[in-house]
C-alpha cells in the first residue's frame, strides 16, 4: 500500500497520546479534541470505519487532582486514571455529538484480548458499534487492571485493536513530527523518516523511549506497535498531532510523519494466520450447495449448507470445512460450540433460537473469518 491508497482505506485505528491530548499535563486540550473529532467526524461521514484510542486519563486526572508527577503506585494510578476517564469521555462524547455521531466508551485489558471467549466478545460489540456508525472511544481500563493484564501503553492497546477488528490504517498521533534518524535532543541534524519497512532493523536503533513523563510510550512503543498492527497486515502512519488537519492530510496521501510499510497485505496475512498458526480443533461436512457457495460465492458458511459435525470445539476456535469426498474446502473461526453446531446443523437461522434457547449468529461461520484452502 501507498500513501496514495490510504484514500481506500475503509477502517482505521487513530492513537492520540497524553501529551496533545493534555497539553503536556496541563488539562484536556479541548480546542485540538474538537479539530481531531472534525476530522474523524468526517472520515465517519465518507462511510469510513473509525475507531479512537485516547490516551490522556491518568494525565486528566493527575491535573484534576492536583499531582504534579505521575505516581508510581498502582493505587494511585488507578484513582488519578478513574478521575480523569470522566473528563475525556464527557468532552469526545460532546464533541462527536456536534457531528451528529455517536461515541461509545470501550474499556478494555490485556485479559480481554488473550482470552479467547472474550476476545471474540469484544470484536463483535467493536463491528456491532460500527455498523451502527458510532465511533468507539478506547481507553486501557486503567482503574481495574494490575501490573499482570496492563497493554503497557496505548500504543500497543492501538496496534491490538487494528488486530482485533482488522483495520487498514493505524495512525498514531504523538508530539513528534515522526521517527526520526537520531534523538533530536541530541543530534539536532536528525532527519524525518518518512518511509520504512516494520522490519527495518534500523528501527531498533533510532526508537527512544519517551522523556514527557506522562504517558508510557515512547517512539520504541510506537515502533512495537507498528509490527505488531502489521500482523494482520495493517499499514502505520507515526505523525505530529499539532499539525492542522493531520488526520486529513494523512488519508488524503499527503507525506507527513513516518509511514511504516506492513510486510505482508492484509489478506495473506488472515490466511497465513487462520490457515497455520491456529490448530483445528474439529471439522464440519457440507453439502454440495454449501461447497459451491463458499469457492465461488465468496459467502458466509450458513448451517443449512452442514451435513455433520464432528470434533469438541467452542466459538471461536478453528474448524475445517470439508465436502463429502473429506476433501478440505475451508477453515474458519466457528460462532458456535461443537454442541450447539450439532444440533443446528441442517437448520435455518430462523429455528436457532427455538433449537438452543438463543440466537447468537445467523452464520456458522462469517466470511470475514473464513479462508478458502
């Protein structure tokens, strides 16, 4: 992907650290909310996919109670990070308003990402939001999670939630115009880079740590996250959030701050994910109705199409789609159980609910989590 197609991107991941967001600790900079939630109202407007992950709560809270450094205890961590999420969701919520868009607050941790059940939970209220235009406002869910579930900063919160609902684009916001060749603190010759490969093994020599003290990342953080968005093959953009209109400017092509090149497109990098690094865990026949409209329909596998199951599975892990002849059609991350599938197998998704007493989803398995072998 070019910069040139970042205009073709239908979902994006926008990062905004503590210190814009706070004017370097000094409270919410509303007047640059307001230029950010435009742009993004705009992008929402053009039928764009977008998700916000707003640093800023411990740094709120930290100004609305007095701190003047950030505390080290995670007691005080969390009551600073409680009293200051109040603010930002009350000024993003306000602001969205104006635009005649709805925000949602989506407050997560690491657990919630590396459990399974939960992870697929938080994917489907993510899509569910944005097939309802509203714009999730994301934020580490600072006031509960311990030193063993925290992302570490937002950064890598931003790069897991392009994972998670498998964004285009992430574009992190940041003090810093992009990455740059040296420290500029020290080395005021220090160039802008503007493009380089996630893999670039120059990448781990010029990413520094951050010296604002009041968030937990630094160009390194930004560095990790822009490999880690490449694994589903989510390109990065690292640019100055002071810049007008940045967030238009950087969709639109333009050549601001660091563009960070995934090494692997998009799909290839679902297949390989779904195709390899997950282990089956059980297999579903389908009819020839089924078979034809998974290889040349490009559809959601429906229960209908199922002639049997077999294997022990829950929802969300991955099974194998075959035809009668046992020959593999498919893999895919299954929306129900192995209990559940058997009984449903052959049905409508009409009968669903009258069947297993509820009805979660109409499709055994959705397309976006199906690939074709």
């Amino acid at each position: 992907m070019s910069r040139a197609d970042f205009s073709k991107a239908k979902r994006v991941v926008i990062k905004i650290g503590s210190s814009l967001l706070t004017k370097h600790g000094q409270g919410l900079d509303k007047t640059a909310i307001k230029t950010w939630v435009k742009q993004m109202a705009s992008l929402r407007h053009e039928a764009i996919d977008v998700i916000l992950v707003s640093s800023g709560s411990v740094a709120e809270g930290m100004c609305r109670l007095g701190m003047k450094v950030r505390p080290t205890k995670l007691h005080e961590l969390q009551a600073a990070a409680s009293v200051g999420q109040m603010g930002l969701v009350r000024v993003f919520d306000d602001n969205f308003q104006q635009h005649q868009l709805h925000a949602a607050q989506v407050l997560l941790t690491h657990d919630d990402l590396s459990n399974r059940q939960r992870y697929l939970n938080a994917r489907s209220t993510l899509l569910t939001l944005l097939k309802f235009g509203v714009v999730p406002v994301i934020n580490e869910n600072d006031a509960v999670a311990t030193e063993e579930i925290r992302f570490g900063d937002n950064d890598t919160l931003a790069a897991l939630v392009a994972n998670l609902v498998e964004a285009d684009l992430l574009i992190i916001l940041t003090d810093q115009q992009g990455l740059l060749t040296a420290d500029p603190g020290l080395h005021p010759d220090a160039e802008l880079i503007s493009k380089i490969s996630v893999n670039d093994d120059r990448l781990d020599v010029v990413a520094g740590d951050s010296r604002s003290g009041l968030g937990r990342g630094g160009m390194c953080t930004k560095v990790r996250a822009a490999r880690l968005a490449a694994r589903s093959g989510a390109a990065t953009v690292i640019a100055a959030g002071a810049v007008d209109d940045v967030i238009t400017q950087v969709m639109a092509g333009a050549d601001l701050g660091t563009y960070l090149l995934p090494d692997i497109e998009p799909l290839v990098a679902r297949k390989r994910w779904l195709a390899a690094q997950l282990q089956v865990k059980g297999c579903v026949i389908l009819d020839e109705g089924a078979v034809n409209m998974l290889k040349n329909k490009g559809k959601s596998l429906l229960a209908v199409g199922v002639k049997s199951v077999s294997g022990s599975f829950e929802r969300g892990e991955l099974v194998s789609c075959v035809d009668d002849s046992d020959l593999e059609i498919a893999r895919g991350l299954i929306n129900y159980g192995s209990a559940e599938a058997q009984l449903i197998a052959g049905k409508h998704s009409s009968e669903f609910e009258a069947i297993l007493g509820y009805f979660d989803d109409s499709a055994l398995i959705h397309r976006d989590n199906l690939v074709i072998i």
